[in-house]
C-alpha cells in the first residue's frame, strides 16, 4: 500500500546494492539464496577433506596416518559439518532461490530474519571448527553426542554445544520464514494443490524442524547442564538415565533424516517431468506420501537403538512402523518410474543426477528396511553395513538430489547455460565412484568390520582399499562441479527464459537471470501456469 | 483484489483496493494451532519424562513462529478506499480503520498509468493533483491495475 506522497519519479526498481554490503546485509532471496549455496559447497568440500583422511587411514590396516582420537573426530565432525554445513544449508538455498519465484512472491516474508538465518551459519561453524585447536580436541564421541562419552570431551564440549544452538535458531529461522512466506504470499491463484512439489516437500520440512529442532535444542541443554551445573539428566550416579539422551536424540534425530531427503524428492518431482514431457504422476498423492512420511518419522526413533535393550513389544512397534514408511516412499518411487513412462525422455545432467537418486536412494532405501527388521538389525548394528546404508542415502540420495537441482535451475539464476558435457562427465564419474565408495561398505558390514575404528584386522583390507580409491575419485569428481559453476557464471551460451523445452511454472515466465525484484506484482495462476 | 463501493448518500463511487491475502487469518490460525499443539505435546511429554528442558524451547519456537505469522499476515490486511464524493475524491489508507487520508479535487485530479522501462517492472498508478501525487494499487497484479484506472478514469 502506498501512503507516502511520492514526488520522485525516477524511482530506480532494480535497484541492487553493490560491494561487500550487498552480501552482509542483503534482504533479498536470492543472494541470500547464493550465499547459503556457496557456504555450503565450501562446508561439503571441509567434511569432504575430512572423509578423505578417514578413507586415507582406512587404505590400509594399522595405523598410518593420524592417531585414533583424531580420527574419532574426523569421524564426528564430518558427520556435523556435512548435516548441517552442506545438505542443511543446500537445502535452505535453493529455497531461498526458489520458493518466492515458484509461488509468485517478491521474496520471502520476512526478508531480515532470512539474512540473520545465513549468517548464523558461518558463525556457529568457527566455533565448531575451532575445537580443533582446544586442548582435549575437537568432538570425537560421533555426531550423536552419547553421554557419558561425549562428557569426556575437553574444553571443546560447549562450543559443540552452543555450535549446535546456533545452527538449530538458523534452521528454526528459516523454517518459520519458509512457512509464513507460503502461507501468505502465494501468488492469486496459487491454492495448495497448485504448488510445485517442491515448495509442498519444503512446507513438511519446515513442519518438521518445527516439531524435532526443540528436542535437539532441550537434549544438548541437558548436557551441558549434567557437565557443568551438576544435574544429572543422564548421569545414571545422580538417578538419571544415559540412554534416555539416545531417545530424545533419536526423536530428533530421525526426523532429521527426512528433513535432508524431503527437499531432495521435491526438486526431482520438478525434474523428471520437465525431462519426460509429461505431468507428475499423481501430484496428489505425492503430496499425501510425503506428509505420511513426515509424520511417521515420529513414530521410528527407536529403530537406531534396537541393541539399547527394550521390551519386545517395543521391538515390534518400532520394527512395524519402521516398516511402514516403506509405504508411502514407494508411492513416490513408483510415481516417479510412471512419470517417465512412456515420456518422450531426454537425458540432460538435472535428469542423470535425478535417475541417479531414484535409483541408489532405492539401494539406500531397501538396506533401511533391511535394518528396520529387529532381529537382523542386531547383527548389522554398528557395522560398516549402516555406514553403507545412510551414505547411500545421504550421498546419491540427497546430494545427488542438490546437484539435480543445481544443474536444473543453474541457467534460471545465471542467465547461461553450463556446459553439458562437463555436466554429464559430473555425473559420470561420480557415479561410479559414489557406487566403488559405498558398496563395498555392505560386504565389510556383513563381515562383522564395526563403524569409527582406524584400524582393523586383515580380513578387510581389500574392500577398504577400494573404497578408499573409490573415495578419492569421487572427492576429485567434485571438481568438475566446481568448474561447472564458475563456467557458467562467467559466460557461455545464453539460456531462454523457459530454460528447458519441457518446463512449467511461475519461475519459467521470468527472465533467466530473474530480475533483482522478482514479482514486484503477484501474477495470476492458473492450471496452465502452476505446476507440471 | 478490488471491489467496487456502492453509490449511496456518502460517496458517489468508490472502491477498495486490498492485497491478495493468500490464506485468511482463520485458517492460519486453524493450522498454526494443530503445529504449536504437535510441539508443545511433544514438549509437555518429554517434561513429564523427567527432561524438562525441551518444553521451554518449544515454547519460544511456537511463539517465534506466532509472531512470524501475525505480522506477515497483517501485511495482507491492508486496505485502500479510494471514495468519489461529490467534488472531492479521497483516499483512506489502513487496516480495518482508516490510518491515512489523502483528498484531492475532483476536477483537477489526473490518474496517471505510468508504463515501466522494462517488462520486469510494474506498471504505477497514480493520482495526481497540483503536483503532488499519490500511488495506489502497489499490491495489485498488472490486469487489476489496468482495470482500476480505467474504472478510476470513468468514474472521476
């Protein structure tokens, strides 16, 4: 609305800050959508350096390079760092990117909240980096933070603490803003069942840091009150229970899971119909799927601790709903293989790296289930099969997912289009890296090699060694990504405004790059302009 | 959204310009309620468990996200009365009352459609009189704008 008295008519509407300001104190989507991008392809290279010392160590049985408590905290903080600082952070950008221009927003609802959501990140990252140089070392008792184990920490325990704060207001900030931005600013026309799925896979997300990022927040709040202010939350001494710290943090923990997956499954349901040529399959039920299985990831905590000792009945609780999440996942599965059936399909990088998800996240999927079995979970407990099974999910799931999208959108935002080739060697060589990385894993796991050890008996040896060659070939392949992006930045064949012959949606009808103010006026949807 | 005033003994024509408001204030109450009800349960659950830590955090979460919702939402309550009343037409600028009020002659007052540069831009209304002028209709989309000058330009 406009109450000022206007007598400037050469009012400037693209105006763009410039310099350093235009980062640090940026409002607007889609830098802060850029920042979040960068600082988390500079957060995936760090956990990816500290993968490689792990896959370094493990070449070989004894010990070689680095000594077991550094290892220990390879282990942790890579973990750490590649949760938060580059899935988590990924996520929350193309967003940032996305969201506003899908639904036919300005940018998103509070635009202050978003830069103090950034920029939080690289804060809460120095002092979680920074325990390397503490006496007693950085985190070394795993990314789940045990008690009593993680109490021996030195003086790092509360900067991993307060780490942890930070980066739980920065995903709380962002998932308010994601919820109020859809919920008030979508574009006339624009109801629920016209959302593009991804803005729909990011409203459950945001549902669910909502609903799990509290507990997190409460469990490590306990801790640092059972270290230093003498409660004895899980001190078993002091009538507390260590293991109810293995429940709360399940609780969040699980959720959390989906929180890094969900977005993943949005941005290939943009993709694999733009590559088919043809609709999503069943939009609605793929809205349902991934509701059902958002609100199931409350109910399955316990399946990470099967081995803790639990009643039967609990067992089986825990089993069968683990189960049931199958359900819904394999109504996305499914949906997508109908997607492409019979689609006139074509095989550009976003749709390589999206049949990439679709099929290993699938691998990833049925070792879940696998382990979601009570009695077998006792035997892969704590092996190298997890190690296969969440990496599978994580790595050629989610991040194959983030790439997709990042190839999808990357001639939106640069207003170029990347160089192909380059992509599809991306792909390539990631692939079967990813696969000599981790599948391997499940052979070592079924021979009984436990998780976070640097040294192991002889009989393993040669499974490491590929992996770890499998390792470094895939650290390298990330390169070429790297130069993929700086390519397109800098110049190349310019894109259209549709970008690809299949495409729909509101981000398609503006300019590639979008103007700085996207949508200064809400346009009007229709079946014809809402999602494909 | 615009919706036409109708004639009566106050105004001769009119209309009131508000923006889109993408969900009413109801239904995101309805929704806010069942999210704060799922984290504070989970919250209330955990305390009674003996970890009472995780019920204050979700309080501040909820309240975080209450206040994030109100005040974006109140953005969407806004409201332009533009009332044509006999040699005077004025607009009133607010929420449910009327915050601001801006009159014009009647007979000298111009509304302006200014094109943008660049298709990226919005189009700008305008009224215009004695060289002040006032923009209304920001938060319309580019057919609705068109629309309320024309409508404007014929009722004045």
């Amino acid at each position: 609305m406009s109450e000022a008295v206007i007598h400037d008519d050469h009012h400037d509407h693209d105006h763009k800050p410039t310099g350093i300001g235009r980062w640090l104190f940026s409002t607007n989507h889609k830098d802060i959508g850029t920042m979040y991008m960068v600082f988390a392809l500079i957060m995936f290279f760090i956990g990816g350096a500290m993968a490689l010392v792990i896959r370094a160590e493990l070449f070989q049985p004894g010990l070689q390079y680095v000594d077991p408590q550094f290892f220990n905290s390879m282990t942790t903080v890579h973990a750490l760092v590649m949760i938060f600082g580059a899935v988590m952070p990924a996520g929350v950008g193309l967003a940032n990117w996305m969201i506003p221009i899908m639904i036919g927003a300005p940018d998103m609802a509070m635009p202050r909240m978003n830069n103090m959501s950034f920029w939080i990140l690289p804060f809460a990252f120095t002092l979680l980096l920074s325990t390397f140089f503490m006496q007693g070392g950085a985190p070394a008792g795993g990314w789940t933070m045990y008690p009593p184990l993680v109490l021996q920490l030195g003086d790092a325990l509360p900067f991993l603490i307060f780490a942890v704060h930070f980066l739980g207001v920065s995903s709380i900030m962002g998932a308010i803003n994601i919820i109020a931005t859809v919920f008030n600013m979508r574009a006339p026309g624009m109801t629920f069942m016209r959302l593009p799925l991804f803005v729909w896979t990011w409203i459950i997300t945001a549902f669910l840091l909502i609903a799990s990022m509290p507990v997190l927040a409460g469990a490590v709040t306990m801790l640092l009150t059972d270290a230093y202010f003498g409660t004895s939350f899980f001190n078993a001494a002091g009538g507390g229970d260590p293991v109810l710290f293995q429940h709360i943090f399940w609780f969040f923990g699980h959720p959390e899971v989906y929180i890094l997956v969900l977005p993943s499954f949005g941005i290939i349901s943009q993709i694999i119909p733009t590559f088919s040529r043809k609709p999503l399959f069943g939009y609605a039920s793929m809205v349902y799927a991934t509701a059902a299985i958002a609100f199931l990831s409350f109910f399955v905590w316990a399946h990470h601790m099967f081995t803790v000792g639990m009643p039967l009945t609990g067992e089986l609780f825990f089993m069968y709903a683990t189960m049931s999440i199958a359900v819904p996942t394999g109504v996305k599965i499914f949906n997508w293989m109908a997607t492409m059936w019979r689609g006139s399909m074509t095989f550009e990088t976003p749709m390589l790296f999206s049949i990439g998800v679709l099929f290993m996240f699938s691998i990833g999927g049925f070792t879940g289930v696998m382990m979601g079995i009570t009695p077998v979970d006792f035997q892969y407990h704590d092996t190298y099969f997890i190690v296969a099974h969440f990496h599978y999910v994580l790595v050629p799931g989610i991040i194959y997912g983030i790439f997709a999208g990042v190839y999808y959108w990357l001639p939106k935002w640069t207003g170029n289009m990347y160089d192909e080739k380059l992509g599809k060697l991306h792909f390539w060589t990631s692939t079967i890296s990813v696969n000599v990385l981790f599948f391997p894993m499940h052979f070592l796991g079924l021979a009984g090699m436990p998780r976070r050890i640097p040294d192991y008996n002889v009989q393993f040896t040669d499974w490491n060694q590929v992996a770890s060659v499998g390792g470094f070939a895939f650290g390298l392949s990330q390169l070429i990504l790297v130069w993929v992006v700086i390519k397109c930045v800098r110049g190349g064949e310019k894109a259209t405004d549709q970008v690809w012959e299949g495409a729909h949606g509101l981000e398609w009808t503006l300019s590639s790059p979008p103007p700085f103010h996207s949508f200064t006026t809400p346009p009007q949807v229709t079946d014809a302009t809402a999602h494909s | 959204m615009i919706l036409a005033l109708e004639e009566s003994e106050e105004n001769d024509a009119g209309f009131v310009i508000m923006p889109n408001a993408a969900m009413p204030w109801r239904q995101q109450v309805l929704l806010y309620s069942i999210i704060a009800a799922f984290s504070l349960g989970v919250g209330v659950g955990f305390y009674f468990q003996g970890l009472t830590y995780i019920l204050p955090f979700a309080g501040l979460e909820v309240g975080a996200l209450g206040a994030a919702l109100y005040f974006s939402a109140r953005q969407g309550m806004k409201k332009e009365v533009i009332r044509i009343i006999k040699d005077k037409v004025r607009v009133e600028t607010g929420r449910k009352q009327a915050e601001n009020v801006h009159e014009f002659e009647r007979s000298w007052v111009q509304v302006v459609m200014k094109q943008p540069q660049h298709q990226w831009y919005p189009s700008r209304l305008m009224l215009r009189s004695h060289g002040k002028q006032l923009e209304i209709g920001q938060f319309l989309n580019e057919e609705e704008r068109k629309g309320l000058a024309i409508d404007l330009r014929n009722a004045i």
